[in-house]
C-alpha cells in the first residue's frame, strides 16, 4: 500500500489549521487591552522543538524521514519565573510571586514531507501551576491550577541537511552533511492559551530560526540564532515584545551509538522594548515613561541523553539549570528549571550503506545482504 498521495496533504492541513487558528489573535487582542496589567504574556520561554534534536535548547538540523511521523512529550518544572515588585506608598515594597511553581508538558508531533522538509506542531499544557496571578494589582483571583498555553506550528529545512548515519561515524569522515549540518527553523505562535492565565501572547508570534552544528570526534557543538516577533504587551511596568534570541550548546558522546550524551548549554531572550516605572497609589496603578532597561531572560541547562532504541530513533532526555545574570532583572527567568523528554522521531539511520536500517542492522557497522538470521551481517566466510 502506498500512502504517499495522502501524505501530501499534510502540509495543506498543517498550514490550513494554523490559518484558522491565527483568525483568534483577534479576538484575543480585543481581551487584552488593558494599558497596565495584560494577562495576555506567555509566563514560559521554554519551547522545545518537535523532531529528532540532540540539545534540549538549541534548534536541531536533522528533519523526520520523508512520510514518516515522529511524537514525544517534555515535561519542564520552573520555579518563580515571574515576580512582580509593587510600589507601596511609604518607603519599601511588596515582592509578589506573579507565577510561583509551574510544570508545563510539551506533545509535540513532526512529519517529515521530504527529506529535507519538516512540519511540525507543539502543544503545551500546564498541569500544575501556583502563584498571585494579576491579584496583587488587580484584587482579582490566583492562577488556576492548570492551563492551556499557545499552540506552536512549525516548518525545518535543512540547507546542509545532515547525513543519516552514526554521530560518530559522521565526525570520522567530516565534511558537510556529516561533520557540519545547517538548517532553518520557522514557528508560528498561535494565541490559544488561556488569556487569563499568563498561558499566551494577545496576538501570534512569528518565530524564525537559523541552526547550525559541528562535531568532533566526540565532542558535538550547536549555536541557534533566532527572533520571536510581536507587539509589545505591559504587565505592570514589564513590557514584552520583539526578542533576539540566541542559544549555544557543547556536548560529549561518552557512550557510543548516542547511548550517552552529556550536555550544556545557555540561551538568552534580548527584549527590545525599554521597561516602564510603575508607582501604585489609592488610586490605582500609573505608569511614567520608559527607564531605559530591558530585560534579558536567560537560563543555563545541563542535561543528559540516551538514545537506546530503534537505532537511536527513541530518546529520553533529563536536565536542569538556572539563571544567567545577564542583568539585573528576573522577569521570566526561572530561579530553576528542570526537565525529563522522551521523543521517538525516525532518522532512519543506516551507517554501513547497507541499505539496512541501523535499527534492525544486527552489524550496523559492517555492510551486509537484509535476508538471513542476522540481517545487516556479512555472510558467514566473508571477511568484515
């Protein structure tokens, strides 16, 4: 049975429910004017990709084969991402926790229409979250317990699209495609999270990427620089809007055939808007102009992987980190973060050019005929 027809499709739908999806920021926009407290602000910059990746953070280069779909779920903690420093009357203060603790999980679905070209679509949902929420301003109520956050489609393709075999395998022969793979990443923000719950942007993002990644013998290094593009939102003086964002990632393979992999990385979101000085009085909140600050939410990230199954087709992903002191503000910079992913995206890799796939290839690195007991291995006699 073919089902090549069919699949073509998927990007007509894939782009067909983005558009739809988009026709809310509308409406969304229309709930979200208030000046000085706008609920309408994504509480989470963590935004895994779909697909096959290496680094928690940093794009991947590598797409899903060609008709084939791949699924996983990353489950992050974060701790105190948003605190809100009220001005009170009289000297001092109140430090409120806007969002105290927060575990949000990411189902995240990737199909490879060819082998260079990826779609893909993040839905992330807050499980448990805690925190003030806009009462502190507002007199209203804390956040609910659970919420559902900005749904994210996505499209990969890979310029310099990395060659389907071992890491290792691909570092010992160098050159492009094995050695150094580069690719670009586009993301669209739709605003379907809950407008109340910090859960999502009042009107969609525009997210585009360019990835890249090198390796040596063992070592892996990737770099990620991108921007996420909206109008600017208030949430009591904190003004988010328009972000560079840039992510950089090392990595060890200490076992082979990825059954290890030992990871840092740090990312940083450069906010474009200045940040504005709120005072609160018996009257309510006011707002004079711009303080020439801005905010950088940045985190660090040591995260381990292994990729024991399927040919490393399957993996599983375990990390934490903190902040960086880019500055001195904390607004969405988490005092912790942590993380556990398991993804099953198809590469397909066969390393020998056998024409088995290393999944089943009983000898994935030594070329052999598919029939037999051990399917991949040379022929009983033959020398390897």
């Amino acid at each position: 049975m073919r089902l090549r027809p069919r699949g073509r499709r998927a990007p007509l739908l894939a782009l067909s429910a983005a558009a739809v999806l988009a026709c809310t920021g509308e409406a969304r926009a229309k709930e979200c004017q208030s000046a000085l407290v706008s609920t309408c602000i994504n509480s989470d910059t963590f935004w895994p990709n779909p697909g096959p990746s290496t680094f928690p953070n940093v794009g991947s280069t590598q797409t899903v084969t060609a008709g084939q779909v791949g699924f996983g779920l990353v489950t992050s903690y974060q701790s105190r991402p948003l605190l809100l420093d009220i001005p009170t009357p009289g000297p001092g203060g109140s430090r409120q926790f806007v969002v105290d603790n927060q575990v949000t999980g990411n189902f995240l679905w990737a199909y490879g229409v060819t082998s260079r070209l990826q779609l893909d679509v993040a839905l992330p949902l807050t499980f448990v979250q805690s925190g003030a929420g806009t009462s502190p301003v507002t007199g209203g109520a804390a956040l609910r317990d659970t919420a559902l956050r900005d749904m994210r489609f996505g499209l990969v393709y890979a310029i310099i699209p990395r060659d389907r075999i071992d890491p290792l395998e691909a570092a010992r022969r160098g050159g492009a495609g094995k050695a150094f793979s580069l690719a670009g990443r586009m993301t669209f923000v739709a605003p379907t999270g809950d407008s109340a719950e910090l859960a999502g942007d009042r009107t969609g993002v525009f997210a585009p990427s360019i990835v890249a990644d090198y390796r040596i013998s063992r070592f892996v290094a990737g770099a990620d620089l991108g921007a996420r593009l909206r109008p600017v939102t208030e949430f009591a003086g904190t003004r988010v809007g328009t972000q560079i964002g840039t992510a950089l990632g090392v990595g060890y393979e200490v076992l082979d055939r990825e059954l290890l992999t030992i990871m840092l990385e740090g990312r940083a979101l450069w906010n474009l808007p200045e940040q504005r000085v709120v005072q609160q009085s018996a009257f309510g909140l006011s707002a004079s102009g711009v303080n020439g600050k801005r905010i950088v939410p940045a985190e660090w990230m040591l995260s381990a992987r292994t990729a024991p199954l399927l040919g490393g087709d399957v993996a599983f992903t375990v990390g934490g980190g903190g902040p960086l002191p880019l500055n001195d503000g904390s607004a969405f910079t988490p005092r912790f973060r942590f993380l556990l992913g398991v993804a099953y995206a198809p590469v397909d890799k066969d390393s020998d050019g056998d024409g088995v796939p290393d999944r089943i290839d009983r000898c994935p690195n030594e070329p052999g005929p598919k029939r037999g007991e051990r399917p991949g291995c040379p022929d009983a006699g033959q020398a390897p």
